[in-house]
C-alpha cells in the first residue's frame, strides 16, 4: 500500500469543473498563440531578411523544403 504524504493535496474536479479549466486553458494558449504569431507576422513584413534569418534558413537546415514552409506560413500566419 502507497504511503501518503500529509503535505500533498488531492484534488477532486467534477466534468464541468474540468471542462471550464480546460476551455480557459485553450482560450489563454490561443490568446498568447496569437500574439505570438502576430510578432512573427510583424518580423516579416517590416524585416524581410531578419524573418528569413530566424525563421526561413533554421526550418531549411531542419531539412523542410519551400513549399511546407509556405504551407506552414499560410496556415499559421494567415489563416483566413
């Protein structure tokens, strides 16, 4: 049998406990994904070649080719 420690905390959620966590946890990773796409989106438009640098030459040494970098492009910066 497990020995318990008495510092611990046991935590019992209910389903719609759980799933309010879970959709403020998705609404705050999309908040912050989207800003961080939007400092990417930024870098690209006002700096060509520090995009290139940072972001097109290190997923090229990676061993992607243009077009899935373009798809990925596509799809994460411009979505719509």
């Amino acid at each position: 049998m497990k020995n318990i420690n008495k510092d611990e905390e046991f935590v019992s959620l209910s389903y719609e406990e759980m799933n309010k966590l879970r959709k403020k946890l998705f609404q705050r990773l999309s908040k912050e994904r989207q800003e961080f796409l939007g400092g990417i989106s930024t870098l690209s438009q006002k700096d060509p070649a520090a995009f290139n640098k940072f972001w097109i030459q290190p997923l090229l040494t990676a061993g992607l080719d243009f077009e899935t970098i373009a798809h990925l492009v596509d799809y994460y910066l411009w979505p719509n």
